[in-house]
C-alpha cells in the first residue's frame, strides 16, 4: 500500500502524452478518524491523466471540481448527484471496514485502511477517437491487495485468503461481471472521450519550470549544499544537471535528487542537490532541459551561501512547503502498514467464521441499509446501485475509472455524473426513478 500512495501522489500512474488518456477514481477510508490535519476519515477523487478533476471528502461532504473546464461544462445537477453517490459509498465503507474487521479478527482500536480504484485507459485513433485499451478495479486492504477484476476473463481475483468467501459471492452473480466489464470498456470510455474533449486545451499546455540554483549550509562546518531546484513545470519529463566547470555531476560525485514530485497547483517540482567545500572556486551552474515548453536554460551559482531565515531560503521553503500534506500522508499511510504487519505476526486466524459473511460491492453503497453491517460485503461499485467494489485492497494507481457514470442515457453514457453503478444478482437492472440504475444488495 505504501507503494500505491507513492505512486498516486508522486503522479506516476501514466505518462500523459498525445496517444494515451486514462480516467481514475480512487476512494480512501479509514476506520476511525486519526485527528491529523488533512488526513480525512474518507476521500475521493477523479483523475484525467493523473490530474486531479473532482474531490470529495466527509468533512466537506460535497463532490466540488477541481479544474476550471470541469466547473463550466458540467451543469450543477452532475454535481448534485455526483455528491450523493460518494456520500453513499462514505457509508458503503464504514459498512465493509466493520465487516473486514470482524471478518479478520482484528481489534476496533487499530486503524484499518480500505481502498478502491477502478478506471480506464484509452488510445487516440487515427479519427481522434479513443479506443479502450484497458480497464481496473481494485481493492486494497491494510496495505494488501484484497481483491481485482479480471476483464478478460470477467473473473474477480483474490490474492488473499480472506478475500475468497467475496470472489465466490461476485463470481456467482454474472450480472454484475457483465456490468463491470460493461462499465470499464464502454461507459468509463465515454466519459473519459467526454473528459478529454472539455480539458483538450489544459491537456495540450505546458508549463516552463522555474529554476533556482543556491546553497546552504551543511552539517560540516566546512561545505555547503549546493541545490539546483525547478518547479511549476508540466508535464513532469525534465532533465536537470548539476555542473563543475562544464562537467556533470553523477551520483558517484555525490549528487543526490528528491526525483520529480507534484505541487498543489498540478504543475511539479525536483530539487537535486551536491555538498562540496565552500573553499571551492569552480564555476558550478545548473542546467534544466524542459522539451514540452521548449526551455533549456543554465544558471550560474553566485558562490552565496543562504543562511537560515534569508529570503531566498523563505521562498524556496514555502515552495517545499507545498509538499508537507504529502508527507504527512506517506507517514500515516507507512505507520499504519507497520501497524497491520505487527498485527498479523500476532494475530489469531486470518479467517474467523465469526465474519465470514461476503463483502458488498462499494458501488451498492446508495442502497445500502446502515444498519445491515452484519450482512454481506457489496462492491463499492455497486454502492449506488450494488457492485462489488467494497472489499477494498490498496487502490492501485492506475487510468480509467468507473466514476462519475451513473446510470446510463440513451446515449450510453451516464448523466448523473456519479460513481459508476453496479446491478443486483437479480438478471435485470431496475429502474430507481431517478437517471441512476436501482440495485438492490448483494
């Protein structure tokens, strides 16, 4: 798991470029709430091409956009709707926690972690159309994949003991493959050609870094930390060099590199950074190629040395600064991993009998009735309508999603722009009254 956070909030799910464009939703939940600033009981967020789009958490209770484009083009009841169906899944996971919790014999006082991702991938055809490449839907349990959807072969797929008794209850039910196949190949596609053409102009830009080349003092009276730092580029392809008197520095000069990571704003950052003698005269520049924007530039050390408190340091503090709730969250996500590992050694059997009772799918989560948490999991998918996203394992960073499709128009792509839905075991899905298929659970 603390590998998938990595991966998420270090932007590295899928490079962005002209032929591929990926749609993801990932949702986060925790057992109980861990009293640390931005760190929420639940979250949810969509992402185009690794850019965050839309974000729900408990606190705000409301499914609010995070691009401009996704503001204009999207009429109010896509958001209206978009936030009953995550507040319908918030619900579907406090369920599935407390079941996998029993079900795994594990303490209430512990902090316990459940995951969903699900989404698309698809490739611009010669038309400019997009052609599914291929789709996810994965859950993410205490940092141990739980459970995933094989589309090929339209099979759920446990890789843990624990998720078995869950695989055998989706399995069985082929409405609700047929669904997710359905979803992943057709209707997160639509969306995701729907997605792509409203951001087409914000995909297409780019953004030139800017470069700040200083140093500061190191823990040997005697050297310096020289820093060569670009931030605000995008995309996130960028070479950097540190350089003595033309020549560049490698990690065997002791070059070391926070490797490239991402800013609030969606643009991203990379600092690389050398000690050497402060009694050395060399010319030390930095140089940073950024093709998408065109910028090769090379900045040359003035042999200042900033001390703590000067300006520059203050405004390259703040830009680190940006970065702090992602540290925190790797923190957490990393303590509780611990955690559970510790746990595990010492716990009794991964499976009691006492909690063998099927997950429900997330996506069932709108239907799902508080007060059954002693019934079967049921897909997060079907939380607004039944679907077996609900026994999580790490949502695994990956493209497309099931999100922010509801129910499906006469055009086949969902209007309501919530979560995708998922049907009952019943072989047909019913009508809810509203734009959303109505599912019962599990």
């Amino acid at each position: 798991m603390f590998r998938f956070i990595l991966l998420v909030l270090l932007g590295t799910i899928v490079t962005v470029n002209c032929e591929r464009h990926s749609l993801t939703y990932i949702y986060t939940a925790l057992s109980k709430p861990v009293g640390l600033p931005g760190i929420h009981e639940f979250t949810a967020m969509g992402l185009l091409d690794n850019k965050m789009i839309d974000y729900f958490d408990n606190d705000n209770q409301k499914k609010v956009p995070k691009q401009d484009w996704m503001k204009e083009k999207l009429p109010a009841d896509y958001w209206e709707k978009g936030t009953h169906s995550r507040c319908s899944k918030q619900q579907w996971f406090k369920v599935n926690i407390d079941i996998l919790i029993k079900r795994m014999n594990q303490s209430d006082d512990d902090i316990h972690v459940l995951q969903w991702l699900h989404g698309c991938v698809g490739e611009t055809q010669s038309d400019g159309s997009l052609k599914f490449v291929h789709g996810m839907d994965m859950y993410n349990y205490d940092g141990n994949d739980f459970l995933s959807f094989d589309d090929d072969n339209q099979v759920w797929v446990a890789p843990v003991q624990a998720a078995e008794p869950t695989k055998r209850k989706w399995d069985d039910v082929q409405v609700l493959k047929e669904y997710t196949k359905g979803y992943l190949e057709k209707e997160c596609m639509d969306w995701l050609s729907k997605f792509v053409t409203y951001g087409q102009k914000q995909l297409e830009s780019s953004s030139p870094p800017t470069v700040f080349v200083y140093a500061t003092p190191a823990r040997v009276e005697s050297n310096v930390v020289l820093r060569c730092m670009a931030t605000g580029f995008y995309p996130k392809d960028i070479i950097l060099h540190i350089k003595r008197n033309g020549r560049i520095l490698e990690k065997a000069d002791g070059v070391e590199t926070t490797g490239i990571r991402p800013n609030e704003d969606d643009t991203y950052q990379r600092r690389d950074f050398v000690e050497i003698l402060k009694s050395d005269k060399s010319d030390y520049t930095c140089q940073v190629i950024h093709k998408e924007s065109r910028l090769n530039i090379e900045k040359h050390w003035d042999h200042k040395v900033e001390e703590e408190g000067g300006s520059n340091g203050m405004t390259i503090g703040i830009i680190i600064g940006i970065l702090a709730v992602v540290v925190v969250v790797v923190v957490v996500v990393g303590v509780l991993v611990w955690r559970h590992k510790k746990q595990q050694q010492a716990a009794a059997p991964l499976y009691p009998a006492a909690a063998a009772a099927p997950l429900i799918p997330a996506a069932a989560a709108d239907h799902l009735n508080p007060a059954a948490a002693a019934a079967p999991l049921i897909p997060a998918a079907a939380a607004d309508h039944l679907y077996p996203a609900a026994v999580a394992a790490p949502l695994i960073a990956g493209a497309g999603s099931k999100e922010s499709l509801g129910t499906k128009s006469d055009s086949g792509v969902s209007s309501d722009g919530s979560d995708h839905n998922v049907p009952t075991e019943k072989s047909s899905l019913q009508a809810s009254g509203s734009d959303d298929q109505s599912l019962n659970s599990v």
